[in-house]
C-alpha cells in the first residue's frame, strides 16, 4: 500500500514537471484545503528544496501569506549556506501582520540563523506616492537588494479569495471579478488563460524581475488552488512548485 502511494506521489511529480514545464516539482501526500499539516509537510519540502540549492550569502526573496508562514514554521539554520540574506518580495499587500511578507520574512531569517531586511512601504499606492517612494535612499537600497535575489519563494492563491482577504475597494475587486481572474501572485492577478488581468501597484519585486533569478519556487496547494495555479503557470514564471497531492490531481486533470 505503501509503495503504491510513493509510486502514485512520483507519477504526479512527473506529470506536474512535463504539464507545468518545470525544472522540479514535489508533491505531499493528501490536501491542504481539508488537512491543516499538509501544508506544514510543504514547509517542510521546501525547506529541503533549499537545503541543496543555498549557498553561502545567497539573498532570498518572498512573499507573504499562510502557505509561506509554513514555510518560515520549517525552517532550520543551513549547514552549507550561512549569511543568507532574507528580503520580502513586495510591500504588505493589505494582509494581516502574520500573514505579510515582513513578519514572514523576519521569522524565516531568525530560524535559519540568516539576516534580513524588510519593506515598509503600504499598498497598494497612489501613482504620485509611488513614484516618490521608490527615490527614497533606504527604500530604493533595499528595492535594489530585492530585484538582484537569487531565489525567489513565493504563494499563489485564488484570485477573489485573495482580493477579499487585501481588504480591495469595490470597485478593483468588480473589476477583478468582471475580468475573471482565477489566480493571483505577486500582486498581479492572471485569468484563466494565464493573462495579467490587473496589478496592485506597489513596489518590489515586479513579474519581470522573476527572469533575474536562479530558483523561483511556487509553494501552493490544496484543490480549490488548482486552477489559480495553472493560470500563475501559464505565461511560466517559476521553475519548481512544491504542491499536494489534492491540488496535483486536480491540475492534472484540468490541463
Ligand atoms: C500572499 C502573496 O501573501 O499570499 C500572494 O502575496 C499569494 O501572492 C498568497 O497568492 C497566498 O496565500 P496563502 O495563504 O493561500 O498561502
């Protein structure tokens, strides 16, 4: 029986690799939406993801959110990749504070034993604000930081679960709604064909930017994620996706 599920988990893996045109993919047993270690055991296998892929010094970017919080629950100090440098991807991105890049950021740094930096800088941000903002000295030195990470770890979430959950106006989130956005990364949110359907302007890491670095690892799953995450993987912006085994059936069978 054992065997049979190992198999099963290595078989989606594949599937997920070849479907989403990944460089690696993992797969945990059972579904997030039902089963809250689930997520934990994808902390758990992104953390060993890092463990081969970190070196020395090496700067890290992420974003906020429940799944990267598992994430930072994971962590452990890297034998191999000391002095790593630990930076949000983006602003707050109107979550709660447990659940914003910073504090995710500062927990993950104090864990593996690594320095970091953080952002504060409220979204989303009016054209003048923004425009101001990104000249600031120390704001534009972290920015600088963030556009050069080597590694970029990163949620997905489904598109107007997330609009409500940033507290966004009425009228963006009707526009959201009205474009049929499925999925949302990074501020941005995509449609069914894999389309930027709008943007929370704020500063950070910007979509381009994701080109710049070695590992981008989406950690995202559970099967009511499965569709927002084939949207974020359309246009292909990362290259390893850590996922579970309810959101991997159900990617494999939508594609
Ligand atoms: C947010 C990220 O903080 O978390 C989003 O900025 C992501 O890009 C979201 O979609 C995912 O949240 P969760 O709680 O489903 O992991």
């Amino acid at each position: 029986e054992f065997i049979k599920e190992v198999t099963g988990i290595k078989v989606l893996e594949k599937q997920l690799k070849d479907k989403l045109n990944l460089d690696y993919a993992v797969v945990v047993p059972g579904d997030s939406d039902n089963l809250d270690w689930v997520k934990s055991e994808m902390g758990k296998a992104c953390v060993n993801y890092l463990k081969d892929q970190l070196i020395p010094r090496q700067t890290i970017g992420i974003t906020g959110g429940t799944t990267m919080a598992a994430v930072a629950e994971m962590m452990t100090p890297f034998q191999d990749a000391d002095k790593c440098l630990y930076v949000p991807a983006r602003g707050g991105l109107g979550e709660r504070v447990e659940n914003q890049a910073n504090t995710i950021c500062a927990e993950m740094a104090k864990k593996a034993k690594g320095n970091y930096r953080l952002l504060y800088v409220p979204d989303p941000l009016s054209e003048d604000s923004y425009k101001t903002i990104i000249e600031e000295p120390s704001i534009k030195e972290v920015l600088e930081i963030i556009r050069k990470a080597g590694i970029i770890i990163h949620g997905v979430g489904d598109a107007v679960m997330m609009a409500e959950r940033r507290k966004t106006s009425a009228e963006q989130l009707r526009l959201i709604k009205s474009r049929e956005a499925v999925g949302e990364a990074f501020g941005y949110y995509f449609n069914q064909k894999g389309e930027i359907v709008h943007k929370v302007r704020t500063v950070g890491l910007q979509l381009e930017d994701l080109k710049h670095a070695e590992h981008v690892i989406a950690v995202a799953g559970g099967r009511s994620k499965a569709q927002a995450i084939a949207s974020y993987f359309k246009p292909g912006q990362s290259n390893v996706l850590i996922t579970d085994e309810g959101a991997a059936k159900e990617l494999i069978r939508g594609i």
